[in-house]
C-alpha cells in the first residue's frame, strides 16, 4: 500500500469518526474544509512516520509468502476433497497445507516485528490468536476454514499497521484542533428586554425613568 492509496482508504474513516465529527459538524463551510484539508495531512504524515517502512520493505519476503499462502490454501482444497473421497488420507494433504501457511506466517510475522512501531502486546496477541484460529479452522475438511485463512492470512498483520497509523493521525488532528470553538454569530436579544416593565408610577415619573 502507497501512500496516496492510504490516504484514500482512510480518508472517509476519520471525516465519520465520532471524536472528529465534533469538530466538523460545528465548523463554519470554511472551517470544515480546511479541517478535511488537515486530515489528509494528518494521514499522509502518519503513514510516512508508522506505516511507510512496512508496506515499502516487504521486498521478495512478500512474494514468498504468497506463494506458500497459496500453496497451502491449493493443498487445503485437495485435502478436502480427498478427505470426503477417499476418506483419511485427505488429511495428510491439508497438513501439508497447514505447514505451508504457518511458514507464510512466519515469514509475514517477523517483518512485521521488525518494523511495527508501536504495537501493544494486545496487538501481538489478537495476530497469535487468530493465527491459531485459522490454522485449526483450515484444518477441518469443510471447505471453509481454507478459504478464510487464505483471505485473512496477510491482512492480519497489515490491518494492524494500518489501524494505529489511523490512530495516530486521529491523534494529531485533535492535537491541532482541540481548543477549535464554533465561530459566535450575532447574538439573539429577547425582545422583552426592550419592553418596560410596568410599575406602579405616576407617569410623569415613568416618562422620566424611560427617558433616563
């Protein structure tokens, strides 16, 4: 993922984002273009700052690791099919593609340690879960696990980069417009402040009193 193709994917997010929509739904016109302005700044900066190193340096890693996902995900859809063929030797086959994918994980998993920035153990946690997740789904011969492990398998870990590089931008953007109040327009005067209030006066003293 480039830069630009970050901006774009994220843009929407942080405009609807609840924390951010305070901010714009009270701006004046002018305001709120200019805040729209600000997040795609915040945006491009932060996938420069946190995400710019992962997705550039992926390098013949990647490639790698396509090809064993897809190896693994090939084996998984024959071992199925000659699990309910042919009976238990299916299995044997979607092991294979079971190590296949663990490998791509692997590969996947340790560029992403090298170059995350700021990922929480919770982060590292949800990736180890689901990777388990998947690897046991994909082994039952029903024909589904396979498919989702294949589909999920790199997400995983670019989808963290990618949500605390949103994270942060959303950061910088109430950073910079945090103390931002929605311009006063001219101020409404009730018109029974212009009305005098009866009092029990002579007139000619409430004539002197209005004119005071």
């Amino acid at each position: 993922m480039n830069r630009d193709k970050f901006v774009k994917n994220n843009l929407d997010t942080l405009i609807n984002d609840a924390d951010i929509a305070k901010y714009t739904t009270q701006a004046s016109e002018e305001d709120k273009k200019l805040m729209h302005d600000n997040i795609r700044e915040s945006l491009g900066s932060s996938y420069d700052k946190y995400a710019k190193e992962y997705f550039e340096s992926k390098g013949a890693g990647s490639y790698l690791s396509k090809f064993l996902r897809w190896s693994g995900a090939g084996l998984d859809v024959v071992g199925t099919y000659a699990f309910w063929a042919l009976g238990g030797a299916g299995l044997g086959l979607k092991f294979l593609g079971l190590g296949a994918k663990t490998a791509a994980d692997a590969i996947e998993g340790a560029h992403f340690e090298r170059h995350q920035k700021d990922a929480t153990i919770g982060d590292r946690l949800k990736i180890a879960g689901e990777g388990l997740a998947e690897r046991a789904a994909a082994y039952l011969p029903l024909g589904v696990g396979g498919v989702a492990d294949l589909v999920r398998g790199t997400s995983k870990y670019d989808s963290q980069i990618t949500k605390r590089s949103v994270y942060r931008a959303k950061d910088d953007f109430i950073k910079r417009f945090g103390n931002y109040k929605k311009p006063q327009g001219p101020k409404v005067i009730p018109l029974s402040d212009f009305k005098y209030k009866k009092r029990d006066l002579p007139l000619d003293q409430i004539c002197t009193e209005k004119a005071a």
